[in-house]
C-alpha cells in the first residue's frame, strides 16, 4: 500500500526540523573541529620554518551514536512538545487529510480560487481571466514525440563541400557499403 500521499505531509512537517537540526548538530561539530585545528596550526606558525609540521583539515565523519543522540534531543526538545502537535494535527487537516476538530469536516482542496498566470496568455477562448490556471496553459500544450537525431531537420541543409571540408567520416548507407 503506497501511503505517500497521507505520509507527505509528515515528512514535510517532522523531517523539516529534524534535518535542520541535523545541520546545525553538523555545524556545531565542525565549528569545534576547526578551532581545535586553528590552534595546532597556529602553534606550528610559532616553530622554525623548517620543522612546521602543518596539520591537515580532515573534520571526523558522524558516527551513528551522535547521531542517535541528535535524535533523541530533538524528539525531547521539539516533538514532546504540544505546540509542535498541535502543529502538526493542523497541518494534516488544512491539507483535508484529517478532519477538523472545529467542524467535524475534512478540507476540501479544489484549486486557488484566483488564476494564477497573466491574462495575456489565456488563450482567446478561455472563460475567463479569472480562472485562467497554469492547468489551462499544460491542457493547451500539444506534445511531439522526441526524434532520435535532434539535429535531423538539419542535416539534409548541411549536405554539401562544406561537409567533406570538416574532416568528418559519416557512416556509410547499406546501399554504398555493398557497392563498394
């Protein structure tokens, strides 16, 4: 059963904090790593220029259990809390996938209730600019099927001296191969 549809507003609403908290937890660790690393470089600025022994920046990789830890901070810190589920239940039921505590209803999404595109580009026959969507502009669209050789419509105009100047070898029809 594919539940992405009921599932994407979660991933939107939990997975938009959680990874940047992610970031941060990264940027906090680097940051640290790197003034660690500042300090060793500038200590080796103190020596004789022919003994420095330069560090090299190689930042440490995550390991599972900072991130583990990441995990469980953020879950206690923002997802414990009621604001961030009464957020979410809210989200749920304004994208009509739950329905309203208020009403007992479920939103009813059809579409912006204001056409979205200028009206210069309504087709002449449309109903009426304000219900001109970009749903109109793709339903107008007249799709052509992709050629093998996109540069075909060109290669008959292309015939001629110019071409055996170029240096180029084309490939021999099966016509000229045999009577070769």
């Amino acid at each position: 059963m594919n539940m992405t549809d009921l599932l994407q507003v979660m991933d939107l609403v939990v997975n938009g904090p959680l990874k940047a908290h992610m970031r941060r937890f990264r940027c906090a660790s680097l940051f640290a790593y790197f003034q660690s690393w500042k300090v060793k470089w500038l200590q080796e600025l103190l020596k004789p220029a022919g003994t420095r022994v330069m560090p090299a920046f190689s930042p440490p990789k995550p390991v599972l259990i900072d991130g583990l830890n990441m995990l469980r901070t953020v879950s206690a810190e923002v997802f414990a809390k009621d604001e961030f589920k009464q957020g979410l239940v809210r989200a749920f039921v304004k994208v009509g996938i739950a329905e309203s505590a208020d009403t007992g209803n479920f939103y009813n999404y059809t579409s912006h209730s204001r056409g979205s595109m200028p009206a210069i580009l309504a087709p002449a026959d449309s109903p009426s600019e304000e219900q001109f969507t970009l749903g109109n502009v793709a339903a107008e669209l007249e799709l052509e099927p992709r050629r093998a050789n996109l540069l075909g419509a060109f290669d008959d105009a292309a015939d001629g001296p110019a071409d055996e100047a170029d240096g180029q070898d084309e490939p021999a029809d099966a016509a000229d191969g045999a009577a070769a």
